[in-house]
C-alpha cells in the first residue's frame, strides 16, 4: 500500500523547477506546470483579453506570444549546454533568450519538450532523486546542479 501523501509534489520543487536532460548535454530546469506563480501570472496576463477570448476574437498568435512569455518566466526557469548558434559560445539563461528560442518554429521540439516536461508529476515529488550531474557542472546561472544558486 502507498500512503498519498508520498505521492504528493513538493511545493519548492514545482515552483523551482528540477533538471532534466534533454539531448545531447542540453539540460534544462522545469518547473511543474500549473504551479502557483504560473497560475497567478496567467490569470494576470489573459485577463485585459478576457472578452476576447469568451468572442473568440483573440488572434491566436497573440494568445501564443503571451504564452511562450509566460512559459519563458514561470516554466523553463534555467538551461546549460545551449550554445549560441553563430558564435559557439555558451548561451546564458535569460527570459528574453528563452522567449526568442521557444517563439522560433526551429526549435518547437524543444519547447514541445519543456511543456511535456512539466506536466511529469513524477518529477516533482518530494522523494524523487535528479539524476547525479556530478559536482563540477553548472547552469547557466553559475549555480550549481541541485538548481539552490540564483535564478532569473
């Protein structure tokens, strides 16, 4: 038998985000979809439209753009291994640069990745273990794997 609370996600885990590996040493932090920040934000963002939206008169790159926004501050919440496609050069994590790589159709598998990620509930348990990413690597924040360094 399992007791549910086991079962239960563990709050800064959902909000924070936990590492995942997504290919070729492109990790990338996600927060649990749904969580608290996310919904508020949403809620904020999508209510000056709500008229709109219940017409169904919103263009639907608008409820898009905002989207990717709200996915780029409150669900993909830091990257390592992304490097810029010109120079070669480690690409920081920043909102802005997580919202021009999820608006740009080139990489829609990467975003299809980070929206599948958060909906993992697994993920996001308390008694779940990240994968071991050994203690010299870090994120693009300088922070260090387990995701407790500063976050954008």
């Amino acid at each position: 038998m399992t007791k549910l609370s086991s079962l239960m996600p563990d709050p800064s885990r959902e909000k924070d985000g936990v590492w995942a590996h997504y290919a070729s040493g492109v990790r990338a932090r996600i927060a649990r979809a749904n969580n608290p920040a996310y919904l508020t934000a949403h809620r904020k963002a999508f209510h000056p439209h709500r008229s709109k939206l219940r017409r169904g008169e919103m263009p639907v790159q608008e409820v898009a753009s905002i989207l990717v926004r709200l996915h780029a501050e409150h669900i993909l919440r830091d990257w390592s291994g992304i490097d810029d496609e010109a120079t070669g050069e480690p690409v920081p994590y920043s909102v802005e640069k997580a919202v021009e790589y999820l608006s740009d159709p080139r990489f829609s598998h990467f975003y299809e990745w980070v929206l599948e990620t958060s909906g993992e509930l697994d993920l996001f348990r308390a008694d779940e273990r990240e994968e071991s990413l050994g203690n010299s690597e870090r994120s693009s924040n300088g922070a260090s794997p387990s995701g407790t360094g500063p976050s954008s």
